[in-house]
C-alpha cells in the first residue's frame, strides 16, 4: 500500500454529521440481477460509489447472483456479476475496500433485489426516471423492465447516502424511511404517485460540449454512456491530472488507482471506447480550445465553432473564472452541475426568460483580498499558533516565522516566499462520491428532459440535499450588472 489520502476529502469535519466516522461492514443484497438491466445499473453504481469511501466503508461484502451485462467504468461484456464487482472496486481502490462473497459479520444490510424480503437496514430500487429509498421492504410494484439507468443511478446515491449518514453519526436532518423522486418532474413523495418520464429510445442528443471532465464531468459522461443513446457526440475538455495524492479519486468515477497522475481526460477517453460514446478529448483548458485547431472534430461542431456558436454546453468546473469562460462563449443553452457540502444541484441556463446565466452568481473571488487577510490573521496569532499553521505546509519554517515576526517585512525578505505560497493556497472543500454523482444525475436530466421535451417549462434550478433528503425546484433572477445577461446601463 501506499500513503495516499484516497478519503481525506470527504473525512473532513462536516456541520450536522459525527466528526469522526466508525468503518463499516457492508452486506449488499442484490438477488439474481440476470437480464435486469435496471438493477445492474443500479448494483454497478453503488459498487463504485462504496468502493470509494474510504474510511468509512471497511469492507463489501456481496450476495448477488447472475451475469453483468451493462458497461462498467473500468469494462464491458458479460461477466459473472460477483466477478464484475469485485474487478471493479479493486480497480477503483488497489483493493483497500475489497468485495467479499457472501455475508458475513456485517454492520449495515443494504437490499436492492426487490424482492421485499425483510431484515435489512436500508432498501433501495431505481427504475426509469424514478428512484426509491426506505427503512422497510418497498409495498409498490416494481417494474424491471425499464432499461433506462437514470432513475436506478439515483437510487444507488441514495443508499450510499444513507451509509455515510449512518457512520457518521446524523446530528441534523433525518434517515430514510420511505421516499421517492421523480426525476422527470423534480415531484417527491410515494413511488406510485410519482410521475415517470418518457422511454428515451430514439432521442437524439445535440453534440455538445463538456467543460470539467472530473468528478461530475466524469459521472455525467458514465450516465450517457450508459443510456445506449441513438446519437451522442461530446467534446470534454480539462487541462487536470488525478493529483498524485488520490485525493479525488473519492469520487473520479471513471478512474481508478493506476490512473493516479493521468490526465483527467484520459479516463473519459478510456470509457468512450468502451460504451461506444462517441466524442474527443481536449487536454487544456477552454481558453486553449477556442484557440486551437480540431481536424478531428465532428463536422457539425466544427460548422457552428466557425461562426462562433457554441449551442450546449455542460458546466462541471468548480472555478468561478471557469465558469465566466464558458457564460463568455454565448451558448444558447448550459446545464451547470455543481455540489456544496451534501448538497448536488443542476440548473438550465438560457431557457427561462428572466432568469440567471452562469456567469450571474459565479462571481470571481478576489484572491488578493483574501491573500492580505489570511496573512494579517497570521500576525495577530501567538507564536506557538503561527507554527502550529504553518508546520509541514512551508518549505522553510523558520524564515516564515522570521517574516511575520517583522514589524516592518522587506519585498524579498527571506521566508516571504513560503508565506506567499501558503496564503495563496486555497484549501480544497469537502465532497463525497455519492453527491458528486447526484449533481451529474441532475445534470444529466436536464438535458435529457429539455432535448426530450415539446416545451422547456420546468424551473431552472434543481437540488438535492442528503441531510434531509429533501429535492426542490425554483428560478433565480438575474443579477443587476452581469455584463453576459443584464449590463448596467450607463445614466442619461
């Protein structure tokens, strides 16, 4: 094994959960997932999801019968499904979470066979656009027929949900006890009261584009390649590597151990090939794309690129001035998708008279300002709190010391250097596998929705809280003086 920190991400401290989580033993229940096309979605998607919880999940332990037949991130082609499973989270974690076969000494029972047989702890079931999550076997019909991955990857962050809630311990909001959402409609409440949405056989997505091929960017490319789409063609473009510590491999689904220090983009390549999505791969950053040349590109893009048109964009880029780039392009449509903490949202831009762009809300940060107050902070600390920040984070320790601790600091003074590069790094925000994936799962189905749609009268904005599982819809305005959508006009 090695030191990396595959869960420091989402170890951290969080409001309303446990500081500390208790590692747990998982038994899935998964019956016979033979020609379910459905439930293997849904397995395949938990598996992955678990399988990157480190620190919180000791071990998987599984009881599932039949073949795989559905693409995996890390394979294609029939396999036996226990054979599938444990392949794919070794691959995902170098075998630090392994799949057990059978049950054992388990903690946490999870059941996803549908068959309503009790003693679990906690149920869930996906089909179609729908997903379901309880404490008690489900009481409505289910429908395996549905082929369609959307719903079913919903239910699977759901449950992985629950299981983080729990070895965390919950100090604000609630556990499951029989709750669904419809995806179509953004509606929650009774399974059968829900509304499904349509077949999406024969649609044909637009080519689109995709800026952040990471931790959305790459579950929003495994639900399209999962969805056997008629037509799809996307252009993914991210300049980033699986940073060398591990710590976003948490939550990269298409990535796995060995792809540790790879472009970010390749992971995306290695699973178009195996899904048959069609697209390229665009290794910097969108400044660098609109600059460059594309021989590859498929003709339709490479149309709308010479006049200038960009018509859909997807936004997973976690950076404000990333997200200006993109606003700063025009497209006539942007689904952003985005996570805070427990919380996953997608929203539809360019759609909905009146209502915000990307760039609205996105506003840049100024880190100079925030350089200037986080050092100011430093020098109004005792010596022995300074250290104790600045100890293995600074190359030079005691020349840091040295600096603040001069009233008068010179421009190149030794250890200003190591004091700069410390206040100017921003410290990366807590997230988790399961929500990341909820934010490409929304993302994913505000495309599919609107492409799928006569008209595009669902509000805009859809979100998704874990602590109280709740799913809300709502619009947000302008905001007076965005130069891309509502410019302040200059006075008579």
């Amino acid at each position: 094994m090695t030191d990396l920190t595959l869960g420091e991400r989402h170890l951290r401290p969080l409001e309303g959960l446990g500081d500390v989580a208790e590692s747990k033993s998982i038994h899935v229940r998964a019956g016979n997932v033979t020609g379910d096309i459905g439930r293997q979605h849904m397995l395949v998607c938990l598996i992955n999801l678990l399988a990157r919880l480190h620190g919180v999940v000791r071990d998987i332990r599984l009881s599932v019968e039949g073949n795989i037949s559905v693409i995996r991130p890390n394979a294609a082609g029939v396999a036996h499904a226990i054979d599938a499973l444990e392949s794919l989270a070794t691959w995902a974690n170098g075998g630090r979470i392994p799949v057990l076969r059978g049950a054992g000494g388990s903690d946490i029972v999870i059941d996803v066979s549908g068959e309503g047989v009790g003693g679990a702890d906690i149920y869930g079931w996906g089909a179609g656009w729908r997903a379901w999550i309880g404490s008690q076997p489900q009481r409505f019909e289910r429908d395996p027929g549905r082929t369609k991955c959307i719903g079913p990857y919903l239910a699977a962050c759901l449950v992985a949900g629950e299981v983080f809630k729990r070895a965390k311990g919950l100090k604000k909001g609630r556990f499951a006890e029989d709750d669904a959402y419809s995806l179509w409609d953004g509606s929650t409440g009774r399974w059968p009261d829900l509304v499904d949405g349509p077949d999406m056989a024969g649609i044909r997505l637009p080519p689109l584009y995709l800026i952040g091929a990471g931790a959305v960017g790459q579950g929003f490319i495994q639900i399209l390649g999962a969805s056997d789409l008629v037509d799809g063609y996307v252009v993914s473009v991210d300049h980033d590597h699986h940073d060398k510590e591990g710590t976003n491999l948490n939550r990269c689904f298409l990535a796995g151990i060995a792809d540790i220090g790879h472009l970010k983009t390749d992971a995306v390549t290695r699973y178009r090939a195996l899904s048959g999505l069609g697209g390229m791969e665009h290794a910097g950053t969108l400044r660098d794309y609109v600059t460059a040349s594309h021989p590859r590109l498929d003709p339709r893009l490479a149309k709308s690129e010479a006049n200038d048109e960009y018509d859909t964009v997807i936004s997973a880029v976690d950076i404000d001035t990333s997200r200006q780039d993109i606003q700063g392009l025009h497209p006539r449509v942007v689904v952003g998708g985005s996570t805070d903490s427990l919380r996953a949202q997608a929203v539809v831009y360019g759609l909905t008279e009146g209502a915000e762009c990307l760039g609205c809300w996105n506003v840049p940060d100024d880190i100079l300002a925030r350089a200037v107050e986080r050092e100011k902070d430093l020098r109004a600390m005792s010596e022995m709190e300074r250290r104790q920040a600045l100890t293995g984070k600074v190359e030079n320790i005691e020349a840091a010391m040295a600096f603040l601790a001069s009233e008068s600091p010179n421009c190149g003074q030794l250890g200003e250097r190591d004091v700069k590069d410390f206040i100017g790094h921003i410290p990366s925000e807590f997230s988790v596998s399961f929500v990341s994936m909820t934010a490409a799962i929304l993302t994913a189905a505000s495309l599919f929705r609107q492409v799928s749609a006569k008209t595009f009268a669902h509000p805009p904005k859809t979100v998704f809280q874990f602590k109280n599982l709740s799913m809300d819809k709502s619009t947000m305005s302008r905001r007076d003086g965005c130069p891309h959508c509502n410019p302040k006009r200059p006075s008579p």
